[in-house]
C-alpha cells in the first residue's frame, strides 16, 4: 500500500507531498524521510472554509475569528504519495538559461528559490503543528527573528490565500531577505533601547531610581514616625484620663470623709447641747427646791447626805434623749432604697427607674423656668412604665416638692420650691443612684 504522507525522520514533521519534503529539505537541511501511512491531518472550518494542518493552527483561527466548528477532511484529502519528485522550476531555469546564452542577458530568467530560515525556529515550529510552508513564510516574512514574530505573523495572516505555499525568492536576493525586517516602530524602540545604553544617560536614570528610593525611604520613615508619634500621644491621653480620674475618685472620696466629719461634728455639738440644756435644768430644779425648802423653814439639804440610788446612767441617758424625726433626705433614701429592695429580681428595671428620676432632676436643675420640665403627666404610660408602677417612686417626687394637681393628673414643682429642690433633690438623688 502506497504510503498517504512523507515523514521527516529529524523533526516528526508530516509532509504531504515530494514537493513540501524537498522544501523541507531545502530548509531545514533534513535528509532522512520515510512514507508513512498516516495522512497528514486536514480540519476545514465550516464558517469560512479555511484549511488547518494541526491543532495549534485550529487554535489560532479560532482565536482569530472565533470560528469554533471545524469539520475532519483528513480522508477526503489523502492522497498516495508519488515518489518521482517533479523538476524544480529552476532547473528548467538553468536549461533555458543554458539553451539562451547568447541571448541579452537583460532576458535572463531569475533563479527563484526557498528563502534561509533558522532551522531550530522551524522546527519548533513544526513541532508546534504548523506546516513546514506556513512556518517557513512566517519565519521568513517576520524577519527570521523569534517564534513569537512568527507565530504572531501566521495569526495575522491565516487567511491568505497563499499561506500553505512555500515563499520564493530570487536567488541574489537570498541574503538581503533573510536579514530582520523592522518596522519604523520597531526601530524607533530599538533606538530607545540602544540609548539606554549611553553613559551620561545611563548615569542619569540610575540617579533618578535611587533618588526616587531615598524619597521612598524618607516617606516610609516619616509615616512610622508619625505612627509612634501618634501613638504615644494616645498612650499620654490615656494617663491624663486615668490621672483625671484617680484624682476625681480621691476628691470625692475627701469630699465623703469630710461630710462625715461634719455630721460627727454637728451630733456631738448637739449632744454637748442637750447636756448642757438638761444641767441647766437640773440647777433650776435644785435651786427651786432650795427655795422652796427656805419657805418652809427646813434646813438646806445636806450635799454629803445619801442620795437614793438613781437608774444607771446609760438607761437614764436613753430615757432622756428625745426621738429625732427623719429628716426629708433619710425619706427620700428609703424611698430609692424600698424601690430597690422592691424590685431586687430585675435590676434592668431598677437602673431605668433610677436613671428616668435622675432625668427629672436634672431636666429641673438645668432649667428652672421651663415650666414643661417641672411638670409631669402621671398617666403617661412611659411615666407609668418606668417610676409610676414602682414603689416609691411617685413618693421620692413628691418629698422633692413636686405637688399633685388636676385630680392627681400631673406632678408640678412650685416656682417658690425650686431652690430647696436644688439643694436637697440633686444630690441625694445622684449619691443614691451611684451607690445603692
């Protein structure tokens, strides 16, 4: 059976007839060429009929025109391969040159033949898939430099209508075309590229690049900088407030102690007080039993004499005290306290009442001749929710002079109550919030 394709025993490359193997040959300086069964592979696009030789050159078209159907001729398309290699048409050249020698040499034929490509090139592009004549023009159109110029070049020009022939040129022009071929843009950044190169220019960009690194440098190290710095700001704000803070404490702390002092102070001047009042009462009595002992011409009770025995001190001395009344402020703390103790189940609701009363007093302390702030709607339903529905709660309102009016529809503070609710409301309400 006579063999379908020609294989080139250096590269792998298939070859589809003498023609394309003596091109081949030409090219790559490869001998070695077996027949092969295998018919070379034929995928036709079925949009626009344009024929591929291997699946990189499907690749390409379909990366080109998006042309995604192909359909398989290979079969339809293999053909026996006849081993008499027809006559090179420069041979015939050389015959009619040689038969018209005396003729002008002005009517010489040129000698056309396959232009020098690189070898390594064309067969990695072999190898790729690509036909030996497609990768041979490419490689010789786009300046015989990389594969990526030729592989660009056959994507470029995949529908030529001669992009499976081998190119031909004249024989004295061999040289000249195998030499790059740049374009105008080309050569306008190999011209840059070479400029780089210049020493004064050179010495220039490598002044720039390390100045524009010191700046790097100097901006990184001023933002670290100023990240310390600010950090160390935030940590000095942060011992001011816990200053701020211990100092506070301790002033209030001062504050309690010496109101303690005070109250300490004021009871034992009171009890000096009330001792004082009953020796002075005391006297009067002796001196009135004197008297009366004189009118009745008795003689004066002897100091010496024994007395009967009196109850012991301490009993006396609680018998004789009188029972100080609660003051408004120990009322209104019982009132918050009961309040609390009330509702010790749900300290939520104790907060909120606490913190809804303290809003009340604060509202009035604030602003003492708004009168919207010193009333108070007792079936509001927040009110009611809040302090109305809690024991004591109306209670401590009304020990701060808030009155009942309307049918004990609202709670109002009189104008002439404003000062002592100041001085006794304030206060007590913010220490028993605090505290309790």
């Amino acid at each position: 059976m006579a063999g379908l394709s020609l294989k080139c025993g250096d590269c792998g490359a298939q070859l589809r007839s003498v023609e394309e193997a003596q091109a081949h040959a030409e090219a790559t300086n490869h001998a070695n060429f077996v027949e092969s069964t295998d018919a070379v592979l034929n995928l036709v696009c079925s949009d626009c009929g344009k024929p591929c030789r291997s699946q990189t050159e499907v690749d390409l078209h379909t990366k080109r025109t998006g042309h995604k159907e192909f359909s398989d001729k290979t079969a339809e398309a293999a053909k026996p391969i006849d081993l008499e290699a027809p006559l090179k048409p420069a041979s015939s050249s050389e015959e009619a040159m040689d038969v018209d020698a005396p003729a002008s040499a002005s009517e010489e034929p040129q000698e056309m033949v396959v232009p020098e490509v690189n070898k390594e090139m064309l067969a990695d592009l072999e190898a790729m898939g690509f036909a030996t004549a497609g990768a041979t023009r490419a490689l010789h159109f786009s300046g015989n430099s990389t594969i990526e110029g030729a592989i660009n070049w056959l994507s470029e020009h995949q529908e030529d209508a001669d992009i499976d022939e081998m190119p031909l040129v004249p024989a004295n022009s061999k040289t000249e075309d195998n030499k790059p071929s740049l374009t105008p843009e080309e050569m306008r950044i190999k011209a840059q590229e070479l400029r780089c190169f210049d020493e004064p220019f050179f010495c220039i960009m490598a002044w720039l690049f390390f100045i524009s690194l010191y700046i790097a440098v100097e901006q990184d190290r001023a933002r670290k900088k100023k990240e310390e710095e600010e950090r160390r700001m935030e940590r000095e704000r942060e011992k001011e407030r816990i200053r701020i803070g211990k100092e506070l404490l301790e002033a209030k702390r001062i504050e309690e102690q010496n109101e303690r002092k005070r109250m300490i102070e004021l009871r034992r001047r009171e009890k000096e007080e009330e001792k004082a009042a009953r020796e002075k009462i005391r006297q009067k009595l002796e001196e009135d039993k004197a008297e009366r002992r004189r009118k009745l011409g008795l003689p004066p009770e002897d100091p010496t004499a024994a007395k009967p025995s009196a109850p012991p001190p301490v009993e006396e001395k609680k018998s004789a005290l009188p029972i100080r009344p609660a003051t408004k402020a120990e009322r209104m703390r019982d009132c918050l306290r009961n309040l609390k103790q009330q509702n010790k189940d749900d300290d939520a609701k104790v907060k909120r009442a606490f913190q809804t009363l303290l809003t009340y007093v604060g509202n009035v302390a604030k602003n003492p001749d708004e009168e919207k702030f010193r009333k108070i709607r007792l079936t509001n339903a927040t009110f009611q929710e809040r302090v109305g529905n809690l024991h004591g709660g109306i209670e401590f309102l009304e020990l701060c002079g808030f009155e009942k009016l309307d049918g004990n529809e609202f709670l109002f503070l009189p104008r002439d109550k404003r000062q002592s609710f100041k001085q006794r409301a304030v206060p007590i309400c913010f220490s028993v919030t605090v505290l309790v």
